[in-house]
C-alpha cells in the first residue's frame, strides 16, 4: 500500500483565515453607518439651533464687514451697532438664495446663547438642508447597517458550523 502524497504547502504564503474578507467589510460598512449617523447628528443640531435662534434671538443691526464662504456656503461677519452680551460681532450664516455683501447694512437675530451666532430674522439656516442631510443620514445608516448585520450573522453561523464539523 502506498502512502498518500500530499503537496507541501507553498513557502511564504499564509493562509488566510477563514471570514477575514466579512470582518473588513464589516468594519468598512460600520465607518460609513457612523459617517452617515453623525451626519445626521449634525443637520440635527444644526436645525435646532437655528430654530431656538429664529424663536428666542435678540433682534440687532450691523454692518457686513468680512465674507468667507467654504463648500457653497457663505457666512458674514456682522459688526452689531450695540453689544449683544458683551460680543460686538457675530457670523452670520447665510441661507442659500439670500445675497449679503461686505459694506452692506443688516438686520440680524441674535443666539442668546451663542452671541457670536447670528441669523437673518425669518429665514432659518439649514432648516430644510437639515431635514434633508437628517433624513439621508438616517437611510445611509440603515443602509450600510443592514450588510453589517446580515454579514455578521452569516459570518457566526459559518462558524458555527465550521465547529461543528470539525468535533
């Protein structure tokens, strides 16, 4: 009787372990469901600021004295006529479809609570832009959460039964 042969296994190649490929994609999925959660977050908070900022803000009057815009958005720099709480200036967060220039009067709302944030009176920044990222944040979490669980429970199963075969 011969021996069976076997072929050794190649030098310097590991072998890779078993669901490796489900654990990365796992960990991807995760990143991008907590990217999307605080997005989420963000708009969240974002809206409720500028809703308590809208409901609860000192009403003020300045003169725009320096534009910055980052990713089409724009904010001014407002110095006020009279100090809110001690601050002589706040940004002004501009909603889109509203033009502001440097040099131009302004009636403002001012954050009781962050004077250094301030609002045009009626037209709340990022309300609908929060409703938005929050409802696409919201589906994005759920979207990338639904592989991970389902990737998860595969992954256990296999295990399981991989253990059970080889008792």
């Amino acid at each position: 009787m011969r021996p069976a042969v076997t072929a050794p296994p190649v030098a310097g190649v590991p072998r890779r372990r078993a669901g490796s490929g489900i654990l990365a994609v796992a960990v991807l999925l995760a990143a991008a469901a907590s990217f999307f959660a605080g997005l989420a977050y963000w708009a969240h908070t974002e809206s409720v600021q500028s809703a308590y900022t809208q409901a609860h803000g000192v009403h003020a009057r300045g003169s725009v004295i320096l534009e910055k815009s980052s990713m089409g958005k724009s904010w001014l720099e407002v110095r006020l006529d009279a100090p809110v709480d001690d601050v002589g200036s706040c940004i002004l967060h501009v909603p889109h479809g509203v033009s502001v220039k440097p040099g131009a009067r302004a009636g403002v709302v001012v954050d009781p609570q962050d004077p250094s944030y301030c609002e045009i009176p009626g037209d709340s920044y990022g309300a609908s832009e929060g409703r938005w990222f929050l409802a696409w944040g919201v589906v994005g979490a759920v979207v990338f959460s639904v592989p991970l669980l389902v990737g998860t429970i595969y992954h256990r199963r296999r295990s399981r039964r991989l253990r059970e075969i080889s008792r």
